[in-house]
C-alpha cells in the first residue's frame, strides 16, 4: 500500500474497517469457490452449490431485509465502515448479482460433469417415449392431486406467497376470447414431493436421468385451466424478512410471544424476488406490484433454489466415488479405558475435537450422569439440538429418576425456535425445570454442570464446548469439546446457572470471562497486557480463532496491540470487518479463513502472556452481539497438556496452504500461494495423534 493511500485511511476512520455484509459476501464466495473446484468430489461440489444457496437465503431474509427496514424508515446515518443503508444496499445487489451469475455456471459446469458419469438432468422436449408416458403418469396420480391453482383477479386477491418456495406465474388467456387484458394465476410447486423425479432407464443405457418436476407440471398447466390456454408459465421465488420482533418485557409467556411471532414471519415483507429468466412482462410486472420490490430482483437462468442438490447428492445411490471418503469419528481414548467419566475427569482434564473425536462421548456423559444414583443434579444449556436428540432422551429420563434437572432453552435461536419450542415442552413434561434465559439476551454460552455426592463431598463436573449441543452438526463442524473436574471451573459453572436461572449480584469469577459482564473488558486488559510485554520486550502474540470479528472495539483494540509490536494471528472463518496489511496500523495483523469439508467453527484465544501463554476456549464470536446481547462464555484451559494440544491445533490451521485464503488489505481473499509441500489443515487433523500425541492413540470407535 502506498503512501497516498495509508493518507487517506489515517484521515478517514472508515477506512480503516471493512464492512460487515460485505465481508460475509466474501465469504460466501470463498464457499463458492470450493464448489468450482475440480479437485474437490463432484458430489461435494454440489452440496457447496447447495450452502450457497441456503446461505443466500438467510443472509437476504435477515441482513439484506433489516438494511431494507433502515430505508423504508429514513435512516441515513453512516455506519463505522462509512456506509448509509441506501449505499450499502446498491453495492449488496452488485454483489449478490455477481455471486448468482457465478453460482450458476459453477451449476452448468457440475451438470457438465455428472453428465459425464452418468446423472443427467434432462429437459422434458427431450425425454423418450417411454419417459414421457412414465412422467405424464407420475404427474397424474401423484402430483395432479395435491396441486392448487390459485387465479388472481378482483373478486379473488393475491394469495399468500411463502417464503423460500417455489411458484409458477401463469399468464393465461381465455379460449376463443379477444380480450387484451390477460388473465393470471399462480401454483405452489409442492415442496413434499422430490425436486428432481427419476426416468426409467434408457434402453441399452446405464445413465441415471431426472427431471425437474417443475418442468413436468408446466407441460401439463393446460389440465389446471380448462376454458383457457396458457400463454406463458414462469417460475418465481420470493424471500421474506424472516427476523423476529419480540417484546420480551411485555410478553407475559415468552413462548406463546415467540410463537405468535412466528406466526408473522410467514408474512414478513418481501425482501428479494428470484424470477426464471425470460419471465413474460405481465407477469413480472404483477410480481413486482404485488411484492413492491424494484431493485432486488434476479433473472435467474437455471432451476430456481440450488439447495436441492444437498439432498439430491446425498441420497443418489451408486455413486460414493464421487464423496469425500467417509471418516468415523474415534472414541476419544481417554474415556475408551474405562467405563467411568467420573473416573477419568477426577485424574485428569479431557480434550475432545469434533468431528474428528466423537460426541457420542458427550452423550455417553449425559447417560452416565442420568443413570448414575449419587448424582445429584444436572444443569445444561441447549441452542441447538438436533432432530432427534439422544441428549433430550437422557435428561428427561434423569428428571423421572427423581435428579434436579434444570435446562436453559435458548427460544429465539434464529430459525431453531420451533423445534426448541418442542424440546422445551418435552422436558418439561418429564419433571426438568425449563427456563427461557434473561430478558433480551439470548443464552449462547455451551456449558453442563453434573453435581455429584462422593462421600462428604460435593463434587463438580463440567462440560464446556466451542459448539451447540447438537450430534448431527457435531459431525460437521469442527468444534471443541473440555471436560474437566477442576474446582473453580465448577464453582464458576454453579454461579453462571445461579445467573441465568434466579437473580444474583455481580459475580467476581475465579476462572470465567462472561458476556455481556466482563467479556469486552476482559478482551481489551488481555490485549492490553500483550502491548505491554511486547513494549517491554517480552514474547507478545495473540492467536484468535473465530467465526466472525466484527466489533468495532476490539478490532481497534487488535490495532492499538499491533501498534504496540504484538504479531496477531486471526484464523476468521467469515465476516472480517479489521483490515490487515495497513503499514503504521495492522501490518503485525495476519487474517485467513479456512473454508473446507468440515465448518470451521471452534473458537479459541490464544495469549502469548510474556511466555506464560494463556488458553481460552470460547462461545463467542467477536461480534457486538455476542459481546453485548448474549450470554456467553470464555473459559480458560487450565491443564498444561491439554493447553499444548490446543496450541498444536491452532498451528495445525496456521500452516495450512491449500483451502486457506488470506484477506487482503482491499476486503477481497487470495488463496495461499507458496511453495511447499500441500498442508490441507482439516485432513492433518484427522489423525488424532498430531495434536495429541502418541499416548492418545486411534481407538475403534465406542458404539453408541
């Protein structure tokens, strides 16, 4: 960077951050570019297709409609990037039009290359007989009965479209008329029924064919509108703002606010229109009037709503060459020895990374602990958990076996809060006390606390984790998982669930750093001190591995300690709004994101200390609000071995040089470029033994 340019960013504070959707539009195509791949396995090539589809969709329903909201009322304040809602919404449609021209010839390049191993999408004009026959009869006994046609006119208005689903747009004219005004009607593709349906083979052909079943419904619109004639039959696909406004201090019952409200959702204002290119004007035009959305419209030239291919990649039979090898989780060794968890934890602090570690071991803990007659009490915290949570199986059986059971349910975990809901109800049938958190806050913190009688004693146990509670996504994502015995991480627990439950005073805790306490203070003293060791000469670095930085606060803290002679190594999977590489400002500061197989979602800090390195294991992002707005958790790694562990993990991501990218001072990624032997972080990992040890040697996994 030159000096004309270092000028500019010292005379304008803006400058000096990226902005935060911005930023995320640049992670989304780091995601995209894992689906442009051709190293990647075709079929892991279409799943990433997928998550960028499904990511586009949450990212429009929530940051794209609350920026629309800030328009809508007349808000013209500049954010600390230096961005009005107004600009920075003109730049966010340059970028998601961009990213979708972008996504859809990474599609045509994918259905390129399935084709060449035998899955073809095939266009219905060019289907066989014999095809045409078995798709005109699926149309007629399984799809025919379930479609709606819903026509538009002045005795009947405009139906409720939902978001995310697929529409046709019919514009018909009547038979034999010479009316000018066309006539209109719109049709829910049903979404139970497979996208993509299968053909009968081919005579002397092994290829697997589908078609779109939009494609087979439009052949036959003609059976829906007797009397009239279609004239033109497009697809269309709205986005609604999906956030949620609850008056937490007003509701008397939060669930039954938090249910009404999702109610409302299926009715939030629309925020984007996808519509398949070449739509008929009169079509679009009665679109756009109806949805009154101008200028966050999209062509799309392609089969709307690319997030079927997870599914479709996922359950296609025959084809595991074109996977990633399937990896099975090992059972973490140090619970493999002994039946007993309560045995190892009172010997020694346990380690477990997912999902190269199992989360068996954490359910298997919750089932001890239930089954378990001198355990006394379980406390937990739960965000999200899967569909069919073993860990809601154990604590409903631990509250029927007469244990004070107590579940911190998180209701407004941003599209979770049905299925929470559910949970919530289920445990609180089985005799567990269920609590909602604190007003405004959302409980983000991932902690358990086993209460256990051990002759006179109490003694406590506790699981803290990186990750939700969640064996499905712990599969996924890269996440870490402590457990441990020690006693001021269990006092701390025991005051943590004392705050979220009943009303205590300020807390000075022994080993925690709690949002929205002390968190943001405690980030700032610890950054402070590494300016202070390294002014003085002393070893000074901070390694921080997240998902999202987005605070304004800590980054200049970041900045002030890089200033100060602090070398800041930053592993953000995401959103990054701190711009390295700015001499005089963050030239220590190094930012990569590692986008691969797995979610990198673990965050831990890393404090070099003067040579005393301090170790945090964390829920948190280093986002405002996660800082001002959750209950989170930083705990600190106390064990010395376990302490090496993690280090060695974070160095492990530090050298990777195939899927790292590194940030650059303009706000754009450039991939790792160097000259060594390829290090792909994620599959190092997978042999346990490099971040722990010989002594931690793969065992066959513990069934479940």
């Amino acid at each position: 960077m030159n000096a004309e340019e270092n000028k500019i960013i010292h005379s304008s504070p803006a400058t000096a951050y990226l902005n935060r959707d911005l930023s995320w539009i640049e992670f989304n195509r780091r995601v995209l570019q894992e689906a442009q791949d051709p190293d990647n396995p075709l079929m892991e090539r279409a799943k990433f297709l997928a998550i960028v589809s499904s990511n586009l969709d949450e990212f429009i329903s929530v940051r794209v409609a609350g920026i629309q909201d800030q328009i809508r009322a007349g808000y013209t304040k500049k954010d600390f990037t230096g961005y009005t809602p107004s600009g920075l919404h003109k730049r966010l449609v340059k970028r998601v039009s961009k990213i979708i021209t972008d996504q859809y010839r990474a599609f045509q390049a994918i259905s390129r290359s399935m084709h060449k191993e035998g899955i073809v999408f095939v266009d219905y004009e060019d289907l066989t007989q014999a095809q045409e026959l078995a798709a005109e009869q699926y149309y007629r006994d399984i799809i025919y009965p379930v479609l709606t046609p819903m026509a538009v006119d002045q005795s009947r208005p405009f139906p409720l479209v939902h978001s995310q689903f697929i529409y046709l747009a019919v514009v018909l004219s009547r038979k034999g008329s010479e009316e000018e005004e066309p006539y209109f009607a719109i049709l829910q593709i049903p979404s139970n029924l497979p996208r993509c349906i299968p053909l009968p083979h081919r005579s002397n052909s092994k290829k697997r064919q589908f078609v779109f079943i939009e494609d087979v419904i439009r052949q036959h619109i003609q059976t829906l509108f007797s009397g009239y004639d279609p004239v033109a039959v497009s697809e269309f696909r709205l986005t609604r703002n999906s956030d949620l406004t609850i008056d937490e201090e007003g509701a008397e019952d939060l669930l039954e606010e938090i249910e009404k409200e999702l109610r409302k959702r299926r009715r939030g204002v629309p925020a984007r229109l996808e519509v398949q290119k070449g739509i008929h004007p009169y079509a679009l035009e009665q679109l756009q009037a109806e949805f009154e959305i101008e200028d966050f419209v999209f062509e799309i030239e392609g089969p709307l709503d690319l997030g079927f291919l997870r599914n479709f990649a996922g359950s296609l039979k025959g084809f595991s060459y074109l996977h990633y090898p399937p990896i099975v989780p090992v059972y973490p060794a140090e619970f493999d020895e002994t039946e007993d968890f309560f045995e190892v934890l009172r010997e020694r602090d346990v380690l477990v990374y997912h999902p190269y570690e199992s989360f068996d071991a954490m359910t298997d803990f919750i089932i001890q602990a239930s089954e378990d007659e001198h355990v006394m009490a379980i406390k937990m915290t739960l965000y999200r958990v899967s569909g069919n949570s073993p860990l809601i199986a154990a604590l409903a059986n631990a509250a029927e076996s007469g244990k004070q059971v107590t579940v911190v349910v998180e209701l407004k975990a941003r599209f979770d809060e049905e299925r929470n809901i559910a949970w919530a109800r289920k445990l609180e049938q089985s005799g567990c006390h269920v609590v909602y958190g604190l007003v405004g806050l959302k409980t983000h913190a991932k902690i358990t606390l086993i209460v256990r009688q051990e002759g006179t004693e109490l003694r406590r146990y506790v699981h803290v984790g990186t990750g939700n509670y969640n064996d499905s996504t712990a599969k996924a994502y890269t996440d870490i998982s402590l457990f441990t015995a020690h006693k001021e991480i269990g006092l701390d627990a025991s005051e943590l669930f004392n705050q979220m439950t009943g009303y205590s005073a300020d807390y000075d805790w022994n080993s925690f750093i709690v949002a929205p306490t002390d968190m943001s203070q405690s980030l700032q003293a610890l950054m402070q001190r590494e300016a202070e060791h390294a002014q003085a000469g002393r070893p000074a670095r901070i390694i921080a591995k997240m998902n999202s930085l987005s605070n304004q606060q800590v980054i200049d803290d970041l900045y002030s300690a890089a200033q100060a002679g602090v070398s800041i190594d930053l592993i953000v999977r995401g959103v990054c709004c701190l711009r390295p590489g700015i001499t005089g400002l963050s030239e220590r500061i190094t930012v990569r994101s590692i986008v691969d197989r797995f979610l990198e979602h673990s965050r831990i800090y890393y404090f070099e200390n003067g040579g005393n390195p301090e170790v945090y294991l964390s829920s948190a992002d280093w986002m405002t609000r996660n800082l001002t707005r959750r209950i989170e958790l930083m705990c600190p790694v106390h064990d010395k071995l376990i302490r090496k562990q993690i280090v060695k993990i974070l160095e492990i991501s530090l050298q990777d040089n195939v899927k790292s990218s590194f940030l650059q001072p303009n706000g754009y990624y450039e991939r790792a470029d160097d000259k060594k032997a390829p290090y792909r972080s994620q599959f190092i990992a997978m042999d346990v033994t490099r971040w722990k040890g010989s002594s931690a040697s793969p065992s066959k996994p513990k069934p479940s």
